[in-house]
C-alpha cells in the first residue's frame, strides 16, 4: 500500500517548475485548468512567469494554491517559492518590462462615514416627505369664483357663489 506523499517542486524557477511537474504528470494546460478551476490563459501566464497578465498577486497565489493541491505539490512550498520572486521578473522581457503595478488609491469615505450619508440620506427623505404632507393638509384649498365676477358690486343680503 503507498502511502500518501506529496511530490517535491523542482529547483529550477517557480514557472519552470510548475510546468515540469505539470508534464511529468501528464497534464495539458486545458486539463490542469479544468481540474484547479482556473482559467488556463493564467495557467499559461503562470508558467511563463508572466505574473503581469494575471489579475493580481492576491489572485496569483489562489491559483498557485489550487494549482499545487491538483500537482499534489505542497501549496506553502509553492507559495514560498512565490513570496521568493513576487514580481516575477523571470521570464519578461527586460526592454518592454510591461506594466508597472500602480498603487490603490484610498478612499476618503469610510464605511462608517458611508453608512452615516445613507441614514442622513433616508431621514432627509422622509423630512421632505412629512413636509409636503402637512403643507398639504394646513394650507387652504384652492378656491376660484366664477359667478359673480370680481367687478361687480352687490347690494343684496345673501349672494349666491358659483366656482370650484
């Protein structure tokens, strides 16, 4: 009975190994990525040490870790083999170096200062709202006289008023 037992990562660069075990196990890039649920352009990227066309180094070591579980490799000596070299310099081209990674810029609205804009938001609205309500019900009604008109003088006691 073979006991379990993880395969060891090559000495050679994270993506030169990564691909050398890949094939030693006699996967293709379209198997691996079905199997470790990553897309294969990144597979592709990851073996050329092309860390730049991934989606970012949080991302990188996602993949890396579903990527070593499936090569039955162990996820933190891949990892380490990452941290080591995270630019992944290795294998780009060192005239057209590609895009330098640009830091986020942080947001000036908190969570707690968005929450407070949205509640303040909510009670505005229902100022408004009350607002208009109680105008409606204080102010008088519209009234206009259509009969008799506003130019004629009456002498009579009782006038008969006609409008809406």
């Amino acid at each position: 009975m073979k006991a379990f037992a993880r395969r060891e990562l090559p000495p050679d660069t994270l993506s030169e190994a990564l691909k050398l075990v890949r094939e030693d196990a006699g996967m293709s890039t379209a198997d691996l990525s079905r199997r470790a649920n990553v897309q294969e352009k990144y597979i592709i990227a990851l073996e050329a040490g092309r860390y730049d066309q991934t989606p970012g180094p949080a991302y990188v070591r996602g993949f890396l870790r579903s990527i070593a579980l499936v090569l039955e490799l162990s996820p933190d000596a891949v990892l380490a083999r990452y941290a080591a070299d995270p630019t992944g310099l290795v294998g780009r081209d060192p005239v057209h170096p590609g895009p330098t990674a640009q830091p986020l810029k942080q947001s000036r609205l908190t969570y707690r200062m968005t929450r407070i804009l949205a509640v303040g938001g909510i009670i505005l609205a229902a100022l408004v709202y009350f607002g208009v309500q109680v105008r409606s019900v204080v102010s008088p009604p519209p009234l206009e006289v259509t009969e008799p008109a506003s130019d004629v003088i009456v002498t009579e006691p009782f006038i008969t008023l006609v409008g809406s």
